[in-house]
C-alpha cells in the first residue's frame, strides 16, 4: 500500500527494506485472514503473540545477548508500519517491544534484564504498562497505587485502568509509590510477572469505541507480596524520571502509527472512488472529490516527511521531549481530520463496519487521547518556548 509519492527514507536501509517485506508476508498470511473474527469476538489469542515471536517479530530492538533481534528504532516503525497497514492496529506489540521491553533494557539490572527480555522476545512473556488509574491519568504524580516495604520484598496495593495487553500481559511494569510524601521522587516502577504472585486479579476488558479486539483491560492488586528485585534497577523513586526518559519513544510510536493510518485511508479512498459510480460517472471525477483526496495526500505526505525526520534523529538519539510531543499532538490530529474526510467519500458505506474506512475511523480517536492526550503535549511543548 504505497498511497504516497515519497522515496524511500535515508534511515530505511537494505536490511529494512527486507524486513518489511518478510513482516508484511507474513502478517498478511498469519494474521489477515483472522482479523474480523477477532474483532467479532473482542480479542485476539494469545497464540498472536508467540507467533511474531517465532517470527522474529517482537523486540527488535533488544540486543541479540538478550534475545532479540539486535535493531534499531528503524526495525520497530517498519514492524509497526507494517501491522497498521494490514489494519490490525489492536495488536499490542508495539507497547510491548517498543515501551515495555526498553524499560527494561535500559532500566534493569543485569539479572532482570536476562530473566525477561529472552521471554518477552519469544512471546512467552507478554508486557504491559501500568500508569493510569481511575482516579488519576494525565497527572501521573497522582497515582495511590502504593509499594511498601514489607519483610525483604515490598506490599504492592492499588488499582489501574485502561491498561493496553490487560488480558494477556504476565510481566507488567506498575507505577508506584514508595514513598508516598516524596511526590514525583517517591515514584518507583515494580515488574509484577502476574502467574508468580498472589493477590493480583484483571478487571474488565473494557468494552470502547475502537480497537475492538484489543485487551485494554482493569487490573487489581491487592496485597501483592513482591520479592525485592520487582523494584525495576536498584533505586527506590526513579520511576518518574525514567518515565519522562522514556516517553518520547512512546509518542514517536503514535505518531507512527498515525501515519500509517492516514496512508491507509488516502488508499481506501482512492480505490474506492475509483469504483463507485453517481450521476453516471465515477465519484473521483468530481472536482470536490479530487480536492479531498489532493488534500488529504498532502496533509498525510507532509505528515510522513516530519515523521521521517523524527525518526532519523531517533535512531541518532537526538529526539527530544519536545519534538516528540510535537509529532504525536500534530499527527494524530490530522490523521482525524484525514480519516473523516476519506470516510465522507464512501457516503453510507463509510459508516459500515464491514468497510475497513469505518474501523480505522473508530480505531484512530484514541490516538489523541493515549500516551499523554494531545492537551498534555501542547503543555509540554508550550514550556520550551
Ligand atoms: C485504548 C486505551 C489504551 C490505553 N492504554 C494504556 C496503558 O497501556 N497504560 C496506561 O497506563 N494507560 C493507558 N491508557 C490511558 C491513557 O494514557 C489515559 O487515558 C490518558 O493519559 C488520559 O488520562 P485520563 O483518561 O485520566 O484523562 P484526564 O487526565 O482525566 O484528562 C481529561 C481531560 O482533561 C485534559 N487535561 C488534563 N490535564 C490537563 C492540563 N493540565 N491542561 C489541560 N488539559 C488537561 C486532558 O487532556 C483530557 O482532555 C489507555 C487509554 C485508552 C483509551
């Protein structure tokens, strides 16, 4: 689905251009075929996930000494790219290898890091992040969940909400407070592999607009007793800065992923008005049509250059908070306003849930809203001015 006129990327080298191919075969193959069911059933099995193992599909940017495939952020966008294009954007790897595992990879001790990422590459353990809670989302120093020290480990107590991989995930990283006085210096992140404990129960998987068969789900920790090496390194109240280190990636993630939609839709469309016919001719052949779609296939170029740029600075480790928030809050609001207007070019079919435009509709609103709504990247960028 090449809907763009853009070469190639300089960070998109020949080992890139490969693994795009071998992930869009085997995606099209594997996952394709079962899409809509998984969708009708609200979930996807957890077969999905130990399958992009074997296929090298999970935590390409881990070093190979820990099992993975030893990329860099270049391997995970065309991964991600990969996954949005085929329409399976409820697919929680890209949370799992491009935010959980990088916590640990960079956080870790060196026995955490050799206990879980070789499983989280396999797709044996499944990850997920903990922050937002009921009562607390955007003001992430608010979070009640509590670890105390308790004997030679810690009590973890408190409840989570909206948490991406709910069902599934059985490494979950869970923001904390460990000293509840200290404010965003008491705030510790605590690994909690689910089928080692007592006391931990999943909620809900919530039922939501979009991204149907995604396990967003509630999680419950009550008196969780947790071994002392669940704190992630070795410092109690570092869970905010590294929070902060790691955010940027987070939102490079949506933002690529608002591109491939937006890429995804330009497509739909044009194919679409290239068939239906009104007033005996076909809908491309109205001016306003032609003027959507050159719009929209401008928005979603000028999208692709600034994500592209983003991108190289990433794998060059120069990407800033600032910047980031900036691709995140900038593309996923055009990718809305891209969508709706290609879903207005399919009139009534536009609204059907059996027409893919209707779902990625539907699938990008959150976009907006998750990893830090577009509000809080504004306030973020707004302090550098
Ligand atoms: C499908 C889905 C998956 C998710 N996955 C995860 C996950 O895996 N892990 C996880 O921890 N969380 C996850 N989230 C939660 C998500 O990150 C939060 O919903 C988001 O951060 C907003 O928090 P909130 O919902 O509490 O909204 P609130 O913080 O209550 O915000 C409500 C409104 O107020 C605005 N607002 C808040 N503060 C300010 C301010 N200072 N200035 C201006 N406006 C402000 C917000 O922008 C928003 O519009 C997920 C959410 C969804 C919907």
């Amino acid at each position: 689905m090449e809907a763009l006129n853009l070469p190639r990327p300089h960070w998109m080298t020949e080992d890139l251009v490969l693994l795009e191919e071998q992930a869009r075969r085997f995606i099209a193959a594997e996952y394709v075929p079962h899409l809509e069911r998984w969708h009708e059933q609200g979930m996807y099995e957890r077969e999905v996930w130990t399958k992009a193992g074997e296929a090298g599909l999970l935590c390409a940017t881990i070093p190979e000494e820990y099992g993975g495939a030893g990329g860099n952020f270049g391997h995970e966008a065309v991964i991600n790219r990969e996954l949005s294009l085929a329409g399976f954007d409820s697919f929680g790897a890209p949370l799992h290898s491009g935010i959980v595992a990088p916590y640990i990879l960079h956080y870790g001790t060196e026995d955490q890091k050799k206990r879980w990422l070789p499983k989280l590459a396999t797709g044996e353990l499944i990850g997920a992040i903990a922050m937002t809670e009921p009562g607390t989302g955007s003001d992430l120093q608010g979070v009640r969940t509590s670890a105390k020290k308790s004997g030679n480990g810690y009590l973890l107590n408190g409840s989570k909400t909206f948490i991406t991989n709910g069902q599934h995930a059985n490494l979950i990283i869970v923001v904390a407070k460990t000293d509840p006085a200290a404010g965003a210096k008491g705030v510790s992140l605590m690994v909690v592999e689910t089928d080692k404990v007592q006391g931990f129960r999943r909620g809900r998987k919530l039922k939501k607009l979009g991204q149907d068969a995604a396990d967003t789900s509630e999680l419950f920790f009550e008196d969780v007793q947790l071994p002392a090496d669940s704190l992630l390194g070795t410092e109690e109240g570092q869970g905010f800065y590294q929070l902060m280190k790691e955010l940027p990636q987070e939102r490079l993630i949506v933002a690529l992923n608002a591109v491939a939609m937006m890429e995804r839709a330009v497509a739909l469309a044009v194919d679409y008005v290239k068939q239906r016919k009104a007033f005996g001719k076909a809908i491309l052949e109205f001016q306003n049509t032609q003027f959507v779609l050159a719009e929209c296939k401008t928005e979603a170029t000028i999208a692709k250059v600034f994500l592209d740029h983003c991108i190289e600075r990433h794998i060059a480790g120069q990407l800033d908070t600032v910047t980031a928030s900036m691709a995140k809050y900038r593309l996923s609001d055009t990718c809305g306003d891209v969508i709706d207007r290609c879903l207005q070019l399919f009139g009534g079919y536009g609204y059907m849930d059996e027409y893919p435009i209707s779902r990625l509709y539907r699938d990008a609103r959150v976009l907006r809203i998750y990893a830090g709504t577009n509000e809080i990247m504004k306030l973020l960028i707004a302090r550098s001015l």
